[in-house]
C-alpha cells in the first residue's frame, strides 16, 4: 500500500471529486422509456447543473466540461458538452468538449479531467456523460470500414456476440448467468428501496407509461419482482436456438445522464470543498475486437499495477455490466469476491446508457465509498472493438 | 479488335503493328505490347457466351507468359477482357462435370497445376494487374487474384465472387488462401461461404481491388498502377505477405470459426457441405504458409467435388440451364418462329390476376387489366403497383418506380380494352361457367392471331376450349400464389393447343422471368398431382395420432422449407379442399378428399389467413408467428382418428415422399411431361423440394428403385397408395434409374 496523501495544500494537485450526480435511467423504449419525450441534452444539462450545485464549487472556476457519448449527432451533436453547460447555467468562461470511447466514455471524461487536473493544466473540470439509446441507437448512422475487420470479422460488431462466444469458451452457463443477472436485480431493488440511490439520483421530468408527468427519481429497469424461473423461459437473443445469453442477461439499452465535479485538492481546499474521493490512477488498454468483454481484466491489471496497490487492496469494484457473461468472466480472471462487486446491483439491472455507464458507475461508487462502503474502489468497463478502461477512487476521510 | 485472327498456338508470335511493337494472339487471348513495353493481354473465350475459364485459356496463358520469359522483359501486364461485361463468369459447366467423375488425386493435381500456372505470374519480375469490369467469378477471380493488384469498374455489370458453393464446391485454385491474406479472413469467409458476388466499389473497399474507378478510365488507372508497383517494388512486398501466413490474434481465429460455423448452420441446416467446408479450410490455413494452405485447399476441394451434394446441385444448375434453353416443343417450325407477345392482357383482378399484372410490369410490359367489378380493380392496382415496384435491397416499394409504373398499367371493365391485344390471360375466379364466358367473350374481342391461355389449377383446358371458335391458340398458364415468388409456371396443352401457341407461352413465361414447363392436359396437371399425395400422408399420419409438429419437422429436417400441414396451413385449407375435391375424383383409386379438411374449414380455421388451420397463427412480431394448436385440432380430428399406428422418424419421411415417387411413375407413364428431368424441376420450383437432393427422382435414384420397393412392403396395409407401380417394379427389377 502507498501512503494516502492526507495533508492537502493550495499547490496540491492530486484531482478529487467533490460532487457526482445522475438522472434515474430510463428504458430506451419508444412507448414505455420515462425519457421518451426528453433529450439526451436535457439529461445532461440536469446531471451538469446538479452536481455543482451539490459539490459547492465556485462556478467561475469551472474551466472545462468533459462528457463522454457515443452517438454524436442530433440532439447530441455538435459538441453536446458545450451545449449541456450552457443549457446549465454554467458560465460562458466553462468550455466543453465531447470524447468518445464508446461504452467507456464516462469515465475517459473523468479520466481526461484527472489527467488535466493532476498536470496542472485546469483546477476546476465537470465531466460526465450522457446517451439517449431511444433516440440515437446504439449501431445507427455507423459506417465501419470493412478493412477495419480485416483482422477481425463481422460478428465482433455485434457485441451480444461476442458476449456468446465469451460465455461458451470460458464455459459459462446459461444459469449461471441468471443467478448473476437475479443478484443484480435484488440488490438495486434493495438498494433503490433503502433510498441509497437518493444522493445520487437528480429529479428530472419524464413521463409514465400513460403519458402522464412524472419526476423520474428510480431507475426504471429495476425489476423486484423478477424470478430465475421468468428469466428461465426467454429464448437467447443473439444466437436464437444455440445461445445461452437473453434479454435478462444483456444490459437493457437506456438513456440516462451523469455528471461529477473534478478539482484538484488544492484549489478544493481554497474553495473550503470537502473532497468525496481521489482519483488515484486510471488505464485503458485494447484487446482483440472479438474479446471486448474481456477488456476489464487487463485494465484493471494495469490500473492496480500502476498504483502500486494490491487487488485485495480493493474495498468495492464497480465493473460495469454490459453482459452477465462478461461480468463474470471479469470477476472469474481476476479472481474477486462477488460479494464486493457491484454492491447495489449493476447495469443489468440499472441500466446501460453507453457513454453515460462510465460517470453513472463511478457516481455510485463514489457514494458507495462515502457512505463507508471501504477505502479503495475500481470502476471498470468493456468497450466495444476490444478495449478496456478502469478507474482508481480512494475515499477521501472527512 | 475488329478481327480477331485466331492464331496457332504454336505460332502464335505474329508481328503487328506498324509502330514496331508486338503482338501474340492465341485462341482465347491477344497480347499486344505498346512502345513504351507494357503488354495487354485481351482474353475473348471463343464458343461460349461469356468468357469462361476452359483448358485452352489455361493453355493459352502459359504460352503466353513463354513468350514474354523470352524476349525483352515486358515493365508489366495488364489481363482485362475483350467481351464488355464479362472479364470472367466463371467455370466451364461441362469441365466441371467431367471433373465429377474424377479420382481425387487426380483432382488434387489439376488444383495444383492450376495454382502452379497462376504462380509464374507471381514470380515474374515485373507487375501485373487485372482490369475487371463486368462479371468476375469463381476461377476467373482466382486469376484476378494471382495478379499483383486489380483495377474494378464502377459499372452496374461488374461482380466479383466466388459462387462455387452454390454447386456444392469451393474454390480449388488458391481463391480460399488468397482472399484471407488479400481482405483478412472474417470477410473471406463471408464471401466464399456465402457465395454472393459484390460490386466493384465494394472490392476496392475491402481491399480486394487496388481501386474502382469509372470503365473508360480502367486502361489508365492500370497503366498508373504498374508504374507506382515498379516505382518502389511494391509488388514484391505484396507477394510477400501473400506468401506468408495471415496475421490473427488467436482470440479473432476462435471467434471467427465459431461465431462462422454457427451462422453457417443456421443457414444451411447442415444439409449442405460446401460452405463449412470454406470455413474449415479457410481457418486451417491461417497459421500456415500459402503453399501448404494450399494444398489444404486442394484436398477439401476433392472431397467436395466428389460429394454426393455437389453432383446434386450441379445437376439441378443443368436443368435450369436446360429449361432457359427449351423452347417447350419439338424442334421445328413453332420452336423457331416464337413472336413473343407485346400487348399482353389480364382479365381478372383477384389474387392471381394481380400477381400475374404485376409480374409483367416488373418486366417491362406495359399491360392491360380487365375486370367487370370497377372496385376489385381499384383495389389491385395499389397492391400491383407496389409488388412491381418493390425493391429487395430496401424491402419497399420505390415510390418514383410505382409512379412510372402506373402509366405502363391500363386497366378496364371492359373486354373491348382487350381487341389489340396479343396475349390474353384469363385469370377469372375458379368457376368452370364463368371462364367459358369470359373466353367466348375474348375470343370474339381479340385479334385471330392472339394467344389465349387460362390460369387454372383445377379446371380441365380441353373443357374450357370448347368455348372458342379456335381452339388451337389455346393452353393453360398455371401461375402459382405467390406469383412473385413463385417461378414455375405449368403451360397446359390441350388435345387442341398447336404447338405456335405453347411455343408463345413459354417463351413469354420465360420473359417473366419464371421457369416454364409443358404438361399434358389432366387433373391436377403436373405439381398439385405431385403435391397431393404428400399433403394427403400427412393428414393420414396425423389422424394415426401422430404429432403436427413431429411431421412438420421430419419434413423440413428432410429438407424441405415448410412440412405437409405448415403448407396446408399457407394454402389454405379451403383452397385446399376444393383442388382436392377435383384429384379425389380423378384419384380416387389411391387418394381420397381427407374428411379431415372440411371439418376444419368449418371449425373456421381456414389456415393463416384465419389466423389458424393445423396452428395458431400470430400477426404480432413479438410473439413466434406459428405456434402448436394440437389441443384445439384434437377434437376436430377425432371423429376421424385411424388406428394408431407407431410411425418412427424415417418412416414418417418414407411416407411422404415415396407416393410422390410412385405418382411421379404414372405421370411419366401417362406422358403428362416429357421426362423426369421436368418432374425434378417441378418439384423443387414449385413444392420447395431441397436442391441439395438433386430433385425428387435423383433423390429416388439415390435410393435405388429396388430399395424402394424394399420400404414400402411394410406400408403395404396401407392401401392401394404404397403399392409399387409397374413402372417402379420394372425399373427395380431391371435395376434401372429414373432420371438419365
């Protein structure tokens, strides 16, 4: 273990979060998704406005807004950061820049603020991300080069998949996979339920089923009342007849926001903030295209490497949970106890709106880890086309 | 190239030109170096309609690239064709029967000498390149391959692809070792496996042409290639990596060969050997160097070429190609002189009436439809319009289509719109009373020398040629439903019909795009006769107590793409019972009209269309379109149940085909069609029979007749329906075959 930098100065560098906030996720369903009749900016704007109010900052010191997306056009085209912050209020002075690591967008926005941060080069950055898969989906308006699968093939850009040919060579089984999907389930319920979502959650307008006006404030996948038996009966979707993945076992396609506010602890301490986490260290790495899933395992390798920090070091993981398959294939390599990833369910449940998955995990993780859930925690993501990103917070002590 | 001097192969060097530079020309190829030393080799395959890769072109070009290891050395090659639309089609059909009936050794050799040739291309010092616009398949883009770098056209007509597996094949001179190295091997496997072509844009993104660029500018485009491949030794780099193994990470090998097998069983069920095969050999020879890749080739080639499969499937390429060719009668004046007609007429607007409209709008007939109810035809005509303007690619109809379209339809609810026309297909509603009006009526309306034909399944031609004065200019066209996706089509000879007018009628099918076959005037004529038995078994089964579901599936694991009573289903089980009234009668020895049917029709469930028949049928997409109704069918069933018979798998798909084998005996005996290979083509266009099997009588053949008549001895007690014809007892006795 490396000594836990403690005494913060106004030079202090090391970036910190000082306040993280996501809307509830929405089903991207066009009749029932709460969000149907809300934008994808507007998310952000929401996720943006109510994570500075929550951490405090002094909005003339914001520099920069780094959000992560992966559809990057119509509603969230032509630079969605920029447009988010304005729509928030943020003073004209915060500029704003997009990046695009697919499912890894949210946290290469936080990542990039961290680096900037701990650099020198900004004091003050707000990142997050944002994804409104009901209206940009997922694979639309894309145009891969077929020489870009020169040294892959078709089928790895069908991430379900990919997910097939994870769970049938790492021998992972159909029913397995649902008691790691059920757990999912159980513990957001639990968790939604206990009102640990409610830090983290900000009350935006959306609508029911019926139409009629709602403050969406619980995630709207989350399924208490599921039951391995209903999982049970769905046919596989991506290899109909052969495949051992479902729609209970994939992430739902969501639209959702998040945001988190970045500053070095320093400028923190000037501005009287009481630091949430640090961001200790970060990694990205790429894998074979037709492996994505497996993506988390080196980067979390690299991460703690980086760190110096042991794997059992680590109080909580966040690993984002595209698949079940891939979930447990992460968890299986890396040899980690269940019982500390994921502690209030993950995205099978919550649901994965791409470029937004990244700040909504390290949202809830920072939460987690402030209300005393441990120390150390790794956010962790598979990205599309074979890459991994992780992600090192260290509760700050009040 | 206006004369084209078929030049001795031995003293092919003939000096040309007044520049001083040379030129070679052979049988299938001219060569003619310009001053500046770059040679154009103009392949123009004489005896066939395409160029077509034969032994003399293989010949050819080896001693062509003799002659230029012999002089100066030429700064490149350029290969492109002397025929607009074709650089090369593909194989020599009759080469490659031949090649059927070889050993596998010595088809592993002539692999090898192929590759070996193709190979002295590579291993010259200076560049070649291929100009390919129009069609480039099979051995054709294997040559294409061998070349350091291609040039494609943006043309419509140009195609590269390797169709062999739709003959059961896969290429055997180095195309699945050189397109995995060329595009890597994930699209290698797509297009081998998959046997589509792709255009010449698409070649260039993928990697597999150098560039596409318009056809007038192909020439240049090569000559600006050769001169950047010399400028660096390019080419040199390139035969390199061609020669080595394929760069993948383990990960992306495993992935491609189960995510490919899976989607390749899928597609074929496993009844088709070819395109597993691409993937295996594709994969094996990955980690490999080119030239033991190849050989891996090589071998996989001769298993498949000597697959039973691929003897089917060529035999099946052959009937079709024989069917474009058959005029549908003797050889002689009417086969000769076929005026096809240009002012056709359709005289009904119901299901088939719009169908068969719609098809001659697709192919580019202007054509009058006639209907005496003015709302039935302003119904059609949106549904007409939209079937003729349906584009497959986009799955809708292309709306600036339909517009052009509507002016190429006149429609009318009187018959005197018809007197110009030159073609009439009645296509009335299935009452025997109101087609013999209607054709009085158009016989009196039209000009003497128009045709006249009927679309029936059911009603006998001689009948309704006694509505006219001139029955000789009379048949029947038998469209089937779908009619735009259904391409056979039965032209009915009656006692009457001369053979000018059946001449006219399968010509003009053929215009249709469908594929046309002469039958004999009798019930059920030649596909619902041959339907009938199978539909009929199934029914039988099902009332032995054996499961909808379990025939279905013995049926379609057989090969077939709907089983007996999933058919039924899609028919109609009204349409079904009246057409099975008319073969009960005429039948009725062996079949008898299923009590089965009617009671069904009267519970309602007519098939799809009621949204149930032997299943329920779903319109939600979210929900499986057909789902098991045997609870519902069990009490309408029951009044009728036989004895409960046990019927094993095997036997269930015995007991489905074999009496269509036995009727398609009498039919033969009876004339009804010239010969089996019309039983064949019948069967597969119209029923869906799997090509994989060569056709009803090849699959016969297959079993042997004396076999035949070994497994229907135990369904002897099932009456007259399995007993062996005379036909069949002759052919098992003298150990005959069915098919030539």
């Amino acid at each position: 273990m490396p000594p836990t930098d403690t005494v913060a100065t106004a030079s202090d560098s090391t970036p910190v979060i000082v306040g993280c906030r996501r809307t509830a996720i929405g089903r991207a369903h066009p009749q029932r998704g709460m969000f149907r009749h809300v934008r994808g900016d507007e998310l952000a704007a929401a996720a943006i406005a109510a994570a500075v109010e929550a951490s405090g900052v002094d909005r003339q010191s914001i520099e920069d807004v780094i959000l992560g997306c992966t559809q990057q056009r119509g509603e969230q085209g032509g630079n969605v950061a920029r447009a988010a912050a304005l729509m928030a209020g943020l003073p004209l002075s915060a500029a704003g820049t997009t990046v695009n690591r697919l499912c890894g967008s949210g946290l290469e926005a936080l990542a990039r603020a961290a680096h900037a941060v701990r650099a020198g080069a900004e004091r003050v950055v707000v990142v997050g991300g944002v994804e409104h898969m009901h209206h940009l989906p997922m694979d639309s308006a894309i145009d891969f080069h077929p020489r870009v699968l020169s040294r892959s093939s078709r089928g790895a850009l069908s991430m379900g998949l990919t997910a097939e040919h994870l769970a049938a060579s790492a021998g992972i089984e159909r029913q397995r996979q649902e008691a790691w999907a059920l757990e999912s389930h159980r513990r957001a319920a639990a968790a939604a339920t206990a009102g640990l979502f409610d830090g983290e959650i900000v009350p935006v307008q959306a609508h029911d089923e019926a139409g009629a006006l709602i403050r969406a404030t619980r995630d709207q996948s989350i399924r208490a009342d599921t039951s391995a038996a209903a999982m049970a009966r769905l046919e596989p979707v991506f290899l109909p007849g052969l495949g051992t993945i479902t729609a209970a076992t994939s992430a739902p396609v969501s639209d959702g926001a998040a945001a988190l506010v970045v500053m070095a602890r320093g400028e923190a301490l000037r501005q009287g903030l009481q630091p949430l986490a640090r961001i200790v260290a970060t990694a990205v790495v790429g894998v074979a295209p037709a492996a994505m899933g497996t993506g988390p395992v080196p980067a979390t390798r690299k991460l703690l490497d980086r760190a110096g920090v042991g794997i059992g070091d680590i109080d909580l993981f966040e690993i984002n949970e595209a698949f079940a398959a891939q979930v447990i294939h992460n968890v299986d390599a890396l040899g980690l106890d269940p019982a500390r990833v994921n502690v209030h369910g993950g995205s099978l449940a919550i649901g994965h709106p791409l470029g937004a998955s990244g700040a909504r995990i390290a949202t809830t993780l920072v939460h987690s880890l402030a209300r005393g859930g441990g120390r150390l925690g790794v956010a962790a993501m598979c990205v599309g086309l074979g890459q991994g990103i992780a992600v090192l917070l260290e509760r700050e002590s009040s | 190239m206006s004369t084209r001097p078929h030049g001795d192969r031995d003293t092919g060097d003939v000096p040309a030109g007044s520049d001083g530079a040379e030129s070679w020309v052979f049988e299938t190829l001219r060569a003619d170096c310009d001053p500046a030393g770059i040679v154009t080799a103009t392949i123009h395959v004489p005896g066939h309609r395409h160029n077509v890769v034969t032994q003399t072109f293989l010949l050819d070009l080896e001693a062509l690239l003799d002659q230029l290891d012999t002089g100066l050395p030429p700064l490149g090659l350029i290969l492109a064709s002397g025929r607009p639309g074709s650089f090369f089609s593909g194989a020599d059909i009759g080469r490659l029967e031949t090649l059927l009936r070889a050993a596998p050794p010595d088809i592993e050799w002539i692999c090898q000498a192929g590759r070996d040739l193709f190979a002295r291309l590579a291993s010259r010092p200076w560049p070649s390149v291929a100009v390919i616009d129009g069609a480039c398949l099979g051995g054709g883009l294997e040559i294409a391959l061998a070349c350091d770098a291609r040039i494609t056209t943006s043309a419509p007509h140009t195609a590269l692809g390797f169709p062999e597996v739709k003959l059961g094949l896969m290429p055997g001179w180095g195309g699945t070792v050189l397109l995995p190295r060329l595009v890597g091997p994930g699209a290698a496997v797509e297009m081998i496996a998959a046997g589509e072509s792709i255009d010449g844009p698409t070649a260039a993104r993928l990697g597999l042409a150098d560039a596409c660029v318009p056809p007038q500018q192909a020439m240049a485009a090569a000559r600006s290639l050769i001169d950047w491949l010399r400028a660096d030794n390019s080419h040199m780099a390139r035969r390199r990596r061609l020669a080595g193994t394929v760069d993948i990470d383990p990960a992306e090998r495993d992935f491609l060969a189960a995510t490919s097998a899976a989607v390749i069983a899928g597609r074929t069920g496993g009844h088709y050997p070819a395109p597993p095969a691409v993937l295996d050999t594709i994969i094996a020879g990955l980690d490999l160097r080119a030239t033991a890749a190849a050989k891996i080739e090589s071998k996989a080639f001769a298993r498949l070429v000597t697959s039973p499969v691929a003897r089917n499937l060529v035999r099946v390429f052959r009937l079709g190609e024989r069917n474009r060719r058959d005029t549908g009668v003797a050889a002689g004046d009417a086969a000769g002189t076929v005026t096809t007609p240009t002012r056709p007429a359709v005289v009904g607007a119901g299901i088939m009436g719009a169908g068969i409209a719609a098809a001659h709008l697709r192919s580019g007939f202007a054509v009058s439809l006639i209907d005496i109810d003015r709302d039935a035809l302003a119904r059609a005509v949106p549904g007409i319009l939209e079937e003729a303007a349906w584009d497959r690619a986009t799955r809708r109809a292309d709306p600036a289509r339909a517009g052009a379209l509507a002016g190429q339809l006149r429609t009318a609810t009187q018959t005197s719109l018809l007197s110009d026309a030159d073609l009439v297909i009645e296509s009335a509603v299935e009452r025997s009373d109101v087609k013999l009006t209607l054709l009085r009526d158009i016989e009196t309306v039209v000009g003497p020398t128009a045709v006249i034909a009927t679309n029936t399944s059911t009603n006998p031609i001689a009948r309704l040629a006694r509505a006219l004065r001139d029955p000789g200019r009379f048949c029947g066209l038998h469209f089937f439903n779908p009619v735009r996706r259904m391409t056979l089509v039965e032209v009915v000879r009656g006692p009457a019909t001369t053979d000018a007018t059946v001449a006219v009628a399968v010509a003009h099918a053929k215009l249709l795009g469908k594929c046309p076959i002469v039958v004999q005037d009798s019930p059920g004529f030649l596909v619902n006769r041959l339907l009938m038995p199978y539909l009929h078994e199934s029914v039988e089964m099902l009332r032995e107590g054996t499961p909808a579901t379990r025939i279905d599936r013995v049926a379609r694991r057989f090969g077939m793409p709907l089983g007996p009573l999933e058919l039924y289903d899609l028919i109609g089980l009204d349409t079904a019972f009246y057409a099975g009234l008319v073969l009960a009668e005429a039948y009725g020895d062996r079949i008898e009209a299923s009590p089965v049917i009617p009671a069904l029709v009267r519970a309602g469930r007519l098939g799809r269309k009621s949204g149930g028949g032997f299943y329920d049928h779903s319109h939600d997409r979210a929900e499986r379109p057909q789902a098991d109704a045997s609870a519902t069918i069990a009490p309408l069933v029951a009044p009728y149940r036989l004895p409960e018979r046990s019927t094993p798998d095997a036997s269930i798909a015995d007991r489905l085909f074999l009496p269509v084998v036995l009727e398609a005996t009498r039919v033969l005996e009876e004339g009804i069609v010239r010969d089996g290979n019309d039983v064949d083509l019948a069967m597969i266009h119209a029923l869906g029979f799997p090509p994989f099997r060569g056709g009803l009588l090849a699959w016969a053949d297959a079993l042997g007749a004396a076999e035949i008549v070994r497994r229907l001895e135990p369904l002897a007690d099932l009456g007259p329906r399995m007993q062996p014809t005379p036909r069949l007892l002759a052919l098992a006795a003298s150990g005959g075959r069915f098919t030539e």
